[in-house]
C-alpha cells in the first residue's frame, strides 16, 4: 500500500513539474509582434469577450499595427445579438463621428489648392454666414434673449469646434431644441441642414470656447462649394478611391448590406438588445461632415496609415506632411479639456494630465455607436477599435488604448 501511495505521489509530482515547466517555458517564449507581447495582447481579448459574455456589447472588431505590420486583427462576438450572427472582420459599422477626421482631411486638400485661407470668414464663401445670434442663457432655449456676435465665425473654428456651434447633445433645452432641429427633423441635403443649424442661436461667442459641434457639416457644404461636387463624389474621388476604400461610403450598396451591423442598446430591463430604430443605410441624401459614413475596420486603417505615412499611400501623395503636421498640433490652447484639439482630431498634449496610458502628440477621436481610435506617431502606432452600441460609452474610450498599450512591451 505504502509502494502504491509512494508511485502514485511521484507519478503526481511528475505532473505538476510538467505543468509548471510548461507554464514557464511559455511565459519564457512569449512571441513579440513589432514590440507587442502576444501574452498581453491576449489580456485585451480577454477583456473583449468578458464583455460580450457579459451582454455588455454584441461583438467587435479590432485592428493594430506597429512599424506599419499588423500586429493584432481579431473578430469578437456577433455583429446583431438578436440573430446570434458571428461578428467578421469585413462587417460594415456606421462610423459615426469618425467621419469628422476624413471630411478634415478632404477639406484640406482643398486647402492645400489655394481655395482659401485657415483666417477667412466663412461668409466670404457663405454669404448666408452673417448676423449671428449668440444665446445668453442655453437653459432658456430658442425663446431665450440672444445678443450678437462679437466677431465671424472663421474657417480655423470650423476646424477646431470653436465656432460657437453645438452638436445638440449637451442636455441643455437649447441643444435638445438643436437637435431636433438639424438631425430630427427632415432635411434634404447638406446645405438644408447647414442652413438650419445657422438659423438657430449659437452657444457661444466665436472663438472663445471649445464646443463640440455640428461644424464639420459646414466643412462638408464648404467642400460642395470649391469642388462643384458633393461631398460623396469628392471623398469617393479622392480619398476613398485612392486608397482602396471599397466599403466606406454613405450608403451601403445591396450586394454588401447582409455585413452591415446594427446599433444595439440596453433595454430597461438592463438586457443588451437590437436597438429599435437603425441609421438607414440606403437612400442616404444629406452628406454630411458631423457622421454619415458606413467603413470597416480594414477602410479605416488605410486612413489612418496614410495620415501616419504624411498622407501618402500607395504612392500618390494625398496630403503633404506639413498639412498633416498643423492637422495634428494643438489649434485651440487650453480651450480642450486639459489636452489639445487640432484640426479633426483630439490631441494627447500632456500625458501626465491625462492620467491614462499613452504619447504625447497621439491623436485620436471615436464615434456615438461605440467606434475608436488612436494614431501614436512616436510609437508608429494605429489602433481601432470597432462595436455598435448606444448611448457612447467613455469606458470604452479609455480601456481601450489601456490595454493596446500595456501590450506594447519593447520600445522602439
């Protein structure tokens, strides 16, 4: 008996030894992908399928590169919870916001033509842009008192959301009047919903505040204005075209609508659902700058390298390196919270006021169903991230870049 006990007790200390050795031998040869750990990147899936398990989101795609490899590329979950449909890499998301950084970058390739000048009044091009009305209590709504605007409104503030315009999602009575205005109600294009938007009192004096806003729509009529063209036959012409975007546009075509993802929400009951009322995806008319385009994580990463390579791209130069340097450099002060804005794009200008992982001078946005990212110039980094859930979510924002960048574990 004491024979069998003492066969058995080596035979157990034989297994745990191989387990041990196993799990040593693995930390010990934890491949790195272009500086990555592969154990850590496994850490951010981790945390990705919790939440799909979790009934938190349905699904996501995501996308990282370094040093201009792909680094991590994964599907999560299900692109419609309700149906149970596996998420793919090609799943068309609506991009929301993330449509403000490529109508800036379009806007200034007409820039880069001569069409105008960063200083010039928008009225000089849009006569209608004169008079303003600025309101003196937002909490009282368009039956408020309103006194005039100090000075134009300026291209330079369209780009940076300095104009005094609001996107109407602020809570204030003027904002949910706004935005009823130019997103409820119907609109037929982009130049009838610019000219509501102007019809409306501004939330503040130009110039004097950072605000998030419907500006890009201005940019995106700007665009009609100097091409001759819409803002889709533009960025189809110039942008997309060029850079092989085949799945990015305002309308998805009918041969690729069954990769089209819905907007999930969460219930009252606190179950994550299929939200009741979808962004169209056809018949699309208004082309706007503010949100409108449909694109797949793989689209937007060829943005996204082109911006990083000095907006060149299979080689043709879209944007000069210049363009793309006053793009990404602080424009507004510390008019943003506590970080910098340039021109389409959020920048990280102090680390350590930001309280999170990251570089200075990486530049960012998201969009209101849930889709992020970040270009890091000093690691030659690009990370995105894409689900389809409402209301937007900071959390998401900033778990994101936590765990992209607690993988990144050799420097460059």
């Amino acid at each position: 008996m004491k024979k069998l006990f003492y066969y058995r007790f080596q035979f157990l200390f034989l297994l745990l030894s191989i387990v041990f050795a196993y799990g040593q031998s693995a930390k010990a040869s934890d491949e790195l992908i272009s500086g990555f750990s592969e154990i850590r990147l496994d850490r951010y899936s981790q945390f990705l399928n919790t939440e799909i398990a979790e009934g938190r989101i349905p699904g996501a795609v995501s996308y990282i590169t370094r040093n201009g490899q792909t680094v991590h590329k994964a599907a999560y979950g299900y692109s419609s919870w309700e149906a149970r449909k596996p998420m793919q890499q090609d799943n068309i998301f609506q991009i929301m916001s993330m449509t403000k950084p490529i109508i800036s970058a379009a806007f200034l390739m007409l820039y880069e033509e001569g069409h105008f000048f960063l200083t010039d009044p928008v009225s000089k091009y849009l006569p209608q842009f004169k008079d303003f009305k600025v309101a003196v209590d937002v909490n009282k709504g368009l039956d408020g008192v309103n006194e005039p605007a100090k000075s134009e409104i300026t291209i330079h503030q369209l780009l940076t959301h300095t104009a005094g315009f609001t996107h109407g999602i602020g809570g204030t009575t003027l904002d949910n009047e706004i935005a009823q205005a130019i997103y409820i109600e119907p609109q037929s294009s982009i130049e009838s919903r610019v000219n509501t938007l102007i019809s409306l009192p501004l939330i503040g004096h130009p110039g004097e505040q950072w605000h998030y806003s419907a500006s890009p729509d201005v940019l995106a009529l700007l665009i009609e204005h100097f091409s001759g063209m819409t803002a889709a036959e533009f960025l189809q012409i110039r942008i997309f075209d060029p850079l092989a975007m085949k799945d990015t546009g305002y309308n998805i075509p009918i041969d690729d609508q069954n990769r089209w993802v819905p907007v999930h929400n969460i219930d009252e009951e606190g179950k994550l659902v299929n939200s009741k009322q979808q962004f169209p995806f056809q018949g699309n008319t208004v082309y706007g700058g503010t949100h409108g385009l449909f694109s797949t994580a793989d689209d937007y990463m060829k943005f996204c390298l082109m911006i990083l390579n000095g907006g060149k791209a299979n080689g043709k130069q879209l944007l000069s390196p210049k363009t793309i340097e006053i793009m990404t450099m602080n424009q507004v002060g510390d008019l943003y919270n506590g970080q910098g804005f340039g021109l389409g794009f959020g920048i990280t200008t102090d680390v350590a006021n930001s309280k999170a992982l990251g570089s200075k001078g990486a530049f960012y946005w998201g969009g209101a169903y849930s889709t992020y990212f970040f270009i890091d110039p000093t690691e030659d980094l690009i990370a995105i991230l894409m689900t389809q859930v409402q209301p937007y979510s900071n959390f998401y924002n900033k778990k994101f870049p936590q765990f992209v960048y607690q993988a990144l574990v050799d420097e460059n």
